[in-house]
C-alpha cells in the first residue's frame, strides 16, 4: 500500500472514533438542529458527488459519484422528514398548552 492510502484509511478511522464519541455525547434536545445543519452538509456532498459523477466514462469515481449522489439524497430527505416531524409534534405541544 501506498502511504498516502495508508494515511487516508488513518484519517477516516481517526474520524470514526472522533465523530462516535461527539455524537453519544449530544443530548437529545440539540439533535433536531444538528440534523438541520447535517442536511445542509449532505447538500454540499450532492454537488460534490456530480461533480464527481460528471465524467463521461464509466470509472471508479463516477460509480463512487452515483453512489454518493444517492445515499447524500436519502439523508436529506429523510433528515428534512424527520426535522418535520419533530416540529409537528413541537407545534402540537404548544396548541395544548395554549387551550
């Protein structure tokens, strides 16, 4: 292996463990604005990913591309989904207490 791969397989476990330990330790109640902000992220990643995917022939990236473009796509959606639901059940919390 090269040693810049072996760098980048360092980095991404060093990110995994990183992003783990960050994660357990958000309470609940700063998970909707974090998924808010996750979806923007995943936005930036779509472009990047067809960005990635633009090129004519049918190589490693533009299959990593593909890949990246629909799994970018069903977290936004589904993390717009979910954002919508806990406003929902947000709104309907405060309609009760105003009653």
């Amino acid at each position: 292996m090269t040693g810049a791969l072996l760098v980048g397989i360092y980095v991404f476990v060093l990110a995994m463990f990183v992003g783990f330990e960050i994660i357990t330790k958000i309470p609940p109640t700063l998970h909707t604005p974090l998924m808010s902000g996750a979806n923007a992220v995943s936005g930036v990643t779509i472009v990047g990913a067809i960005i990635a995917a633009q090129s004519g022939s049918t190589s490693i990236s533009s299959l990593l591309g593909l890949a990246a473009i629909i799994f970018a796509t069903v977290n936004v959606v589904g993390g717009f989904l979910v954002t919508d639901r806990m406003l929902k059940m947000f709104g309907q919390k405060k309609k009760k207490a105003a009653k």
